[in-house]
C-alpha cells in the first residue's frame, strides 16, 4: 500500500520579537510528528515560516528607528538560527514578505473581489489597536475604554464570512477530527452559535502601511490574518504548481496555539471555502507553556528563553523535556526544577545508568562484542514482551496526539529493564567464569532494549539517539522502524564503542550549593564515613534513597562516590564503604541517609549528606529497608 503524503504546518510567527519557548514547542512538536512520518516511510512536507506584516511587526520597527522589511529581515535570522539549532527539519520556510507569498494573495483577494465575495462598505465600529480587530459594541464598556480601544468610521472592504456560518457548523459537525482536541471543537461551536458576522479584510494605508495592497484599491492592504493564513498554501504551489499542490494538500495537521483558535477554525475555513479548495484534516490547538503557575510575558519578566536550556541541558534533553512534559491540548508549566527533574530522573538516571550498566559490561567482559544470547527465562521472556510492545504502543499514542504517553511507556521500559538487571546482577554473574552464558544473556538482552528505545526516541532526541546507536554498533542515519518491532536484531560479536556521559547529570540544587560553597575554605578532609556534626538528633532527617550510580574515588581504596535518587532529586554523597562492597552491586538498592548534612568536600568530591551502616572493626552493613518504599521517604 502507497504511504499517504503527510504535510504539517506550525503558525507562522510574529517578527516583532525573538523567537521564545511557545514558538520554540509548536516548532519541536511538528519536527517529532514529521521526523516520525519520515520513518515509517510517508512523504513528508514540513513548513514554517514568518508573519512580517501588520502592526505588531510596524510598530516594533518604528520603536527600533528602522524600515520595517530591515527589521523583519533582521529578527526572521533569530527564529532561523533557532530552529538550526533545534535541529529542525522543515523542508521550507516561507516569510510572508516574499514576492512567491505576495503575488498568491493578491490573486485571491481579486478573485474574491471578481466573484462579489468582497464587498465595500462604510464601516463605524470599536477597534483594538493590539489585536487589530474590530470588536462589537456588546464587548465594549464606554466608560471605561482601555487605550487601544478606538472607535473608528472608515470605508473597508468586508468578506462575506457570515454567509458560511451554517455550512461551517455542518462541516465541523460532520468531521469530528477538523478540530482538536474535542474541547477545543466545542469552543468554535460555541463561538459559532452568535451570528457570524462578514470579515473586515482591509486597513487603510494612513493608518497602516505595512502589508500587501489590495490589488483592487491602492489605498488600503490587506488584514495581517488574511495575508498569514494564505501562507500554507502559497507555499506548495497554489495557483502555480497543481502538481505539488494537489500532493501536499489537504494539510495532515495545522499546528496551533489555543489563542489562535478562531483565525484557524472560522477565517480559514471560510476563506478555503469562498476560494473553492478543500479542508485541511485536522487542526490541532495545544496548550500553552506557562512560567509556573503564570502566563508568560515580557513585562512580568518570566519568558522562557530556549538558548538558556539547550547551552545547559544540550538540544535533545530540551526536545525531550517539552514532548514529555506537556500533555498535548492542555497547558504545562515549565520550571528550572521539573526541568532539571525530569533530566535526571529519565536521562540521566534511568537511560543513562542502563547503558552504562551495558556497555561497561559488555566492554570487560565480551571483549567490546555484542554476546551471543543463551536459553531465556521467565524474566527474559517478560523484558521481550515489554519491548516489543512498545512500537506498536508509541505508533499509537503519536496517532492519538500523546506523545507524553509514548514517551512515558519508553522510559517505564527502561525503568523495567534496569529492574531487570538489578535482578539477574550481571555484575555478580560477572564474578563467576560458569555464570559466562547467562552473563551474555542478560546484557543481550539490556542491550537489545537500548536499540529498540534508541529507535523510538530518534525523532525526539536525533542527535543523542544517533550516538547511541552508534555505540551499538547500529549503522548511521535513520532507524528502520520495522526492526523495532522485532526482538534480536543485534548481531552477536557486533562491535560495542565506550562511550562516557550521553546525558551527564546536573543538579541546580548541588551547583547552588557548590557554588555557595566557592571561597569558603574548603572542610578538613574526612576519611571514611563522615561524622555528624549534630548535636541534637532531632534535628537529623533521615529518608530513603536509591542508589543509581556509584564508582570509586580515584586515588584512594575506602571512598565510593554514590549517585542518588531522592524523590526523583539527583544527589551525589561519598561514603567510605569501598572496602566492604563492588560499586557495581550497589546500583539499586534503597538506603537511608541523613538528608539534612551540610554539603562537605571530601578528597575534593562533594558530598550532600551521609549513609548509615553499622559497623564493627572489620566489618561493615548498609542500613537498608525491609521491601518496597519509594525514595525519599522520611525515616525514624
Ligand atoms: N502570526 C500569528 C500566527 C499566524 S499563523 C497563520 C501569531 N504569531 S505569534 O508569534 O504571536 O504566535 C505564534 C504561536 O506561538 C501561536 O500558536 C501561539 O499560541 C504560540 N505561543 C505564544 N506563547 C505561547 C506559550 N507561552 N506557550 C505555547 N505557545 C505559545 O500568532
């Protein structure tokens, strides 16, 4: 069966400002979809691009004392470096300054003009400067007129909108995917049950200069919005190239913000209705970002600035934390905290222990090869099940628009998988020559889920997954999507490449506290297990921990460096347990520590607090917990 030509759009945006993190999502989000449809083969056509007319763009070159092309052909490089950056494959990018866009507009409106669908009228009314709309009498309180509130008498020249109002209920009616998510639906139905009123589409040139003339009226341009909307068609050839017309369109999916709901679900359809050309299948309206608990804006100083977090995170982790983090349709909140959160705790923790558990064995143990799997049990046959799953379960929230839920069900497999190793112990088996074959077996089978996850991500985090795979010995480039429904694609003696820090772990809280701790004299150095300071052992926290990395500190034989999870928060403590156990059968296991101590340097390696053990002269225990309990847990 042909595969069906996929073709995505994000709104165009606004050149007054530097790109932030709205435009930044709506731009990552189309990428995933489009990278994704790439991989299961589909013709894809992905397109982004700039609004540069209107007032908004007028008045930022008028505060900057510049043309208004100079500033658009300055700010446009802003949002192009950012999605160059954010790896972004569109296969245009269309500025609505551009002769291509222009000429398509101008034929519309004359044509609608021709065929009575645009009419002149003398109009009185309340206009709002901001938004650039007119706003009916009922909406306005007289006595109370907010500054970009005017009332304006002018001649315009109107679009029959109103005539569409009933075919455009039926339609949505009788198309229930045209809007989503189904709330979204509900709220243009409700816009719709007013009468519709027809669409003021011209802006005299005395009061605003900057736009594309009305081919039939020399003295007016067009409304920014009927210029924008006609961008997702002028691109691929409306009017000009039937061919390429008529393979991308109707449009797969719109991509919008919720703000601009009405312009995509009343003007454009009825403008594509009047123009006689087919309904895109489904715009999609999702949320927006908030800082916290707050709409983001540049007065209140709270706008999320993409940059920050890809120069500290990297782009991938930022990729992966705004497709995990926002359930599609409703609103997220984004702070440094559930950033830095969910890059530990998914990334660096849970994806990253698993490779390195993997390949550090593979690498001293099977010579850097892939080992060939032997006879598989219950828990081998359970992690197989869990795998394989997976393609089919994330092809299927990517159709139902969940890419959170795709993403969750792949980090629960790696979760699943690291409490799949922390049952077999490969490093245990490792210690035993007879264990060799059920060793091979086991990171076989770690191994394999690495694949299959790399796969699945790729679209999100294509660089990073891309030297994954590479460590895997899998071939550059994209994945083959048919494998990752398979078990035991990895060839046995494959070569496996070292590879240290895919996603390197960073803790605000430990650099604020590292950094607090910067020109202080450093703490006398403490061999062992560091004793606590307090006096008073009310004042100790005690909570349970999980253990997600340790490792020796170079250059001496009793210090462990141990990694933790604390309630899904990163802290790293130095314990001097080495002489009592591996570091490799630590990882896993649930531990108490005093979680208040002071932050101290031991060997020059920071230290957030304390285990408890019992000790005697010769031997030494972890105090750990009798089963299950999360971390974090308060202890005593
Ligand atoms: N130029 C118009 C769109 C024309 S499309 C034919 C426009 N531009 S915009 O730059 O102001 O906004 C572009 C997109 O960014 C909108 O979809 C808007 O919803 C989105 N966002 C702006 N702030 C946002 C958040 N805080 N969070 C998520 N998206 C947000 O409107």
């Amino acid at each position: 069966m042909p595969n069906t030509p996929f073709y995505i759009t994000t709104p165009i945006y606004y050149v007054n400002d530097k790109p932030h993190i709205g435009h930044a999502y709506t731009t990552i989000l189309a990428d995933v979809l489009a990278r994704y449809h790439r991989l299961l083969g589909d013709p894809v056509h992905f397109l982004t691009g700039t609004d540069e007319h209107g007032q908004k763009v007028q008045q930022a070159a008028e505060s900057g004392g510049i043309p208004a092309q100079d500033h658009a052909d300055r700010t446009v490089v802003r949002f192009q470096e950012l999605w160059e950056r954010l790896e972004i494959t569109n296969n245009d990018f269309i500025r609505t300054t551009e002769e291509r866009h222009k000429i398509i507009v101008q034929e519309i409106l004359q044509d609608l003009y021709d065929r009575g669908e645009i009419y002149d009228a003398e109009h009185e009314g309340w206009y709002d400067i901001s938004s650039e709309t007119f706003v009916t009498d009922k909406d306005v309180d007289e006595d109370n007129l907010p500054d970009h509130i005017v009332r304006i008498k002018e001649r315009n020249y109107f679009f029959r909108m109103g005539s569409y109002q009933e075919w455009l209920i039926q339609y949505i009616e009788d198309n229930p995917t045209f809007i989503q998510p189904d709330f979204r639906r509900n709220e243009t139905l409700g816009f719709l049950r007013q009468p519709l009123q027809d669409l003021c589409i011209s802006r005299p040139k005395t009061r605003l200069a900057w736009g594309i003339e009305l081919p039939f009226d020399k003295d007016f341009v067009t409304y920014v919005w009927f210029d924008a909307l006609v961008n997702y068609i002028s691109a691929i050839g409306y009017r000009r190239d039937d061919a390429q017309f008529a393979t991308w369109w109707p449009a797969t999916y719109q991509l919008i913000g919720k703000d601009i709901l009405t312009t995509h679900t009343v003007y454009w359809p009825t403008m594509l209705k009047a123009m006689g050309v087919e309904l895109p299948q489904t715009i999609f309206a999702h949320g927006w970002w908030l800082s916290g608990q707050s709409k983001m804006s540049k007065s209140a100083g709270n706008v999320v600035d993409p940059m920050k977090y890809i120069d500290q995170y990297g782009v991938d982790a930022f990729r992966y934390f705004l497709m995990a983090e926002m359930v599609l349709g409703q609103d997220a909140s984004f702070t440094e905290e559930t950033f830095s959160r969910r890059y530990n705790t998914d990334l660096a923790n849970d994806l990253g222990n698993l490779l390195s558990r993997v390949t550090k064995l593979i690498l001293s143990h099977f010579d850097g090869r892939i080992p060939t799997p032997a006879e598989t049990g219950a828990e081998e046959s359970k992690l197989q099940e869990v795998a394989l799953a997976l393609s089919n379960g994330v092809g299927d929230a990517v159709q139902r628009m969940r890419l959170d839920d795709g993403l969750a069900q792949i980090a629960a497999a790696f979760r699943e998988t690291n409490r799949y190793l922390e049952q077999r112990q490969p490093w245990v088996l490792a210690k035993d020559p007879h264990q060799k074959e059920l060793l091979g077996t086991v990171l076989y089978h770690g191994a394999e889920v690495l694949r299959i996850v790399s796969g699945l991500l790729y679209p999100v985090m294509p660089g990073k997954m891309e030297e994954l795979r590479s460590v895997l010995g899998l071939p550059a480039g994209e994945p083959d999507i048919e494998k990752l429904g398979h078990w035991g694609v990895l060839k046995p003696g494959a070569e496996v490449r070292k590879i240290t820090g895919l996603f390197p772990r960073t803790d605000s809280r430990a650099q604020k506290a590292g950094a607090a701790e910067q020109g202080k004299p450093e703490k006398k150095e403490i061999e062992g297990v560091m004793q606590a300071e307090f006096a008073d052992f009310q004042k100790i926290e005690l909570k349970t921990a999980r253990i997600v990395e340790a490792e020796r500190v170079p250059d001496t034989d009793k210090l462990l460096r141990l990694q933790l999870d604390v309630a899904g928060e990163s802290r790293q403590i130095v314990a001097g347990i080495a002489a009592y156990y591996e570091p490799e059968t630590l990882v896993g296991r649930t531990i108490v520590i005093v979680a208040n101590l002071k932050p101290a340097k031991i060997r020059g390696v920071e230290s957030q607090g304390m285990l408890l053990a019992a000790s005697t002269d010769d031997s030494l225990r972890l105090v750990t917990v009798d089963g299950e309990i999360p971390t974090g847990a308060r202890v005593g």
